[in-house]
C-alpha cells in the first residue's frame, strides 16, 4: 500500500502562503490543534501529510518544469502555450513567474508540515523507536526541501519550527553555508533512525539508505569529493543491507509491478483517485495522433538528447517513443516524445497515472560514487565498475565498458551517462550548474532558437510576491 493514498488530516499551515485563507480567528480550532498530537497515529497523519506534499505539487510536474525544461534536453510542446513555461524556456523569466512562486511556496509548506512534526511529536507518547523513525523521516524531508531550495535560490531562510501565527514572517535568508549545515545536520539525524528497509503497507517511506544517498548528493553538490565517497561507499560496498540492485531492465523502473522494486531509493508515491494520480502522462501524450489516448503534447523532449544515445542504448526506447499501437493499429509521431511516464493501465484516463517519481534511484548512487571517486583519485577500478554496471545494463552486453580514460574524459563520460540516464527526473539543470556547464551548454542549444540565458541565471529569482510579504527577503542579483 503507498502510505498517503487516504489522510485523515488536511493541514492548513505554510511559512509565508501556500493558499489558506486565514478569514478569522477559530477559538475551536485552535483547541483541536493542540489537542491533535497526543496518539500514534496522529503522528503517523502528520508525518505522512509531509510526504503527500511530494505528489500535491511539487513532483507532480513542477521539479521537471524548473530542472529540465530550462535545459537541452526539454522544450514545450505544441500542446503549451503558458507564457511562463515559455520564457523558462527561453530564459525570459522573471520574478513574477508562477511556477518559480509554485516551487517555493509547495517547498516551504513541506517544511512547514515537517516543523509541525518535529515540534509535536516528540511530547507524544508512544512507541520510542517508532517515534525516533517518524521524526527521521521528517528530518529527512525536510533536508530534501532545504537541498532543492538553495539549489534553485541560493541562500533562503531557515524556519526550524511551525507556523504558530503571521506575526513573525519577515526572517531573512540564511547563507548558504547555514542552509547546507542544517541540511546535513538533518540527514545525519535521519540515517542514524530511519530503518534500512520497511514492510509492504509502508511503500515509500524515507530509509537509511536514502538519507545516506542523499548526504552524498549533497556532499557530491558542494565538490567535498572524500565525503562523498566515504557516504555513498557505505552503500555501494553493503547494497545487500539495503536491498539496492540495478533492475535488469531499465524500463522496469516505470512499470507498475517494478517500480517500487530493488532500484527504488526514495521515490514520489502515485496512485489514481481515490489517491493522488500523477499529471505528467497527460502532458506527455501524443495529441490528436491515437484514437481513444488523450494527450497534450505539452511537455516534449529535444531531438538533441534523443540523439544522443549510442546504437543499442535500451533507454532510448524506454525513455522516448515515436510511434503507439493501440486496437492492433500502430500510430507514428512525426517526432519523439516522452515515454518515460507512460502508464499503458491508464490509455483511457491519461490523467490517472499510476506511475511514481523518483527522486533517488539507485544508479544515481553508482554515478555520482564513479564521479567522486574520479574527482578524488582518477579513474579508479571501484569508479569503472560503477558507470560500467550502469552501461552494461543499458547495452545488455559488456563490450561497451570504458577504459583506459584519463580523468577529464572519464569525468565527461560521468556527465553524459547521467544525462542519459536520469532523463525528465529532475536533475539535468542541477547537474549543469552545479558542473558549471549551465552557460555553455545553453548557449549552444540552438535547436528552440536563441536561448537568452544570462550569468546569473544559475540561480532562479527570489519571488516578488515573497518580497513584498517579507520586506527582510533580498533579491538575487541581476533580477
């Protein structure tokens, strides 16, 4: 069972906004409010509302939008006519921009909900080592919505405790240097209580493993190479501990009875009404090209990383398609378009996919252990058995390994293999810019036309609704 498909409990409680009216004050409400924390399972709804905050927003197309459409690798389709989404594209985009607004505030409701946990929960009693786990799961995510944010915006500010009222909302940014202490101070919590594995009914539940993952991506982030491969060799060299392998097939990572599978570090649980579908199927489809398949076309990869793949790379075909047999007919695209999100059980209903999101899969570990470990010390064998797993599964065979390369082309073929791997998952512009390629390889992508991307496009800009609720919040520069 996927642990937010039914919550008993809606909060209503942000840093700034996240669309509450707040109309009047509620004596009863706040009665219950301080009332509400006092069982097991209220402490179980609370925390699984911070996880439902992953799918209601946020890894339900916003995370691709920001991380991969202001890359070469997507671009909008004929199906989008957003101006937004136009200029993100183009890198026209302002402060006003909603969906740069949409990602901060679903970001600072998630760390609001993950506050009301680590604020309420430990008064509760109950069971102490499933307390301790709840309260790693919350330091857990919130460390995730910290890492996204001061990616996106650099410096933001730290609220470590729950929207109590509207009284103290001006709170300046923090450096970066303080987000990323907190962030690391919250993983560290996390991978001490979180467990290594969990039962069937808790299905995408933060573990040990993802929280030791996702200090490496950190530590990977910020260029502390011997961190990073001390962190992510905890894993590598125990995957068994975790239950961690590459799926023989990669596709199997987007179908229903694998997805949650040995592969599945942490990812965003979908599930059709009653739950929480995901909305990206929809954008994806083909429009108007199979009869029965309603799509928008919106959302639709370049033709430059669709050539990007080598003769015999099995995710291509799992990543893109250019043609759909349906009713024992094949249709044909005029150009590729995103299969990766592709749900065959929801043909009739494209809004009601099934499939998840991931943030963390387990070949993201073996490539940023490869690029650390290169980083550090050159190509090492520990660094080639890595990407090769990674490209033997891809090739089905071992007669594309790499060899014999000097620590610069072995650091480009990192780069290309995750571009190729982690395609429409969120991760090409964090990996641009945190490589210091963003620039350059926008410049160069001339296939939407001229990209006007500036220098200091490598962050995105504080909101101007934020600034003008929070007199404290300063501007990025340039914006």
């Amino acid at each position: 069972m996927k642990i937010y498909k039914y919550l008993p409990i809606i909060f209503c409680l942000s840093f700034v906004s996240n669309g509450c009216e707040l109309l009047k004050e509620d004596p009863e409400h706040v009665l219950v409010t301080e009332n509400f924390y006092k069982t097991t399972e209220e402490a179980l709804a609370a925390v699984n509302a911070v996880y439902q905050r992953l799918a209601t927003g946020m890894y339900n197309r916003p995370m691709e939008v920001l991380g991969d459409l202001t890359t070469d690798d997507y671009k909008n389709g004929q199906g989008m006519n957003n101006a937004f989404l136009i200029d993100l594209e183009y890198y026209n985009f302002t402060s006003e921009n909603t969906f740069v607004a949409d990602i901060w505030n679903q970001h600072y409701d998630g760390i609001n909900r993950a506050n009301v946990v680590l604020s309420k929960v430990p008064g509760i009693t109950m069971d102490e080592t499933l307390k301790q786990r709840i309260l790693g799961e919350a330091h857990f995510l919130r460390a995730l919505f910290y890492f996204n944010l001061v990616r996106f915006f650099g410096g933001v500010p730290l609220v470590t405790t729950d929207t109590q009222d509207l009284s103290n909302l001006n709170v300046a940014r923090a450096s970066v240097e303080e987000v990323y202490a907190l962030i690391i101070e919250d993983l560290k919590f996390a991978e001490t209580n979180l467990p290594a594995t969990y039962g069937s009914s808790d299905l995408g539940r933060a573990t040990k493993g993802a929280a030791k993952i996702l200090l490496g991506k950190v530590y990977l982030t910020r260029k502390e190479w011997s961190n990073a491969v001390q962190k992510l060799e905890e894993i590598v060299k125990n995957e068994a501990t975790y239950n961690y392998d590459l799926h023989a097939n990669f596709r199997d990572n987007w179908v229903q009875t694998t997805e949650n599978g040995k592969e599945m570090v942490f990812a965003v649980q979908f599930l059709q009404n009653p739950g929480t579908p995901n909305g990206m199927m929809i954008l994806d489809a083909p429009r108007n090209r199979v009869p029965g398949l309603t799509g928008n076309e919106a959302d639709i990869p370049t033709l430059d990383v669709y050539n990007a793949y080598e003769t015999g790379d099995t995710r291509r075909d799992a990543t893109f398609f250019t043609s759909l047999t349906a009713s024992g007919k094949t249709y044909t695209f005029p150009f590729p378009l995103f299969y990766k999100y592709y749900d065959p059980g929801a043909f009739s209903a494209t809004q009601q996919s099934n499939n998840n999101v991931f943030v963390l899969r387990y070949s993201d570990a073996l490539l940023m252990y490869a690029e650390a470990l290169n980083e550090l010390n050159g190509p090492t064998p520990e660094a080639y058995a890595a990407i090769n797993r990674v490209r033997r599964r891809a090739f089905k065979d071992n007669l594309h390994d790499l060899a014999g390369l000097n620590k610069d082309i072995f650091r480009e073929a990192v780069y290309k293999e995750r571009r190729l791997e982690f395609v429409l998952e969120g991760q090409r512009w964090f990996d641009l810019v945190r490589t210091g390629r963003l620039l350059t390889v926008m410049q160069n992508h001339k296939e939407n036309g001229t990209i006007n991307i500036k220098p200091y496009q490598v962050l995105y800009p504080i909101p101007q609704r934020e600034r003008d609720l929070n007199s404290s919040l300063e501007q990025n520069p340039g914006y």
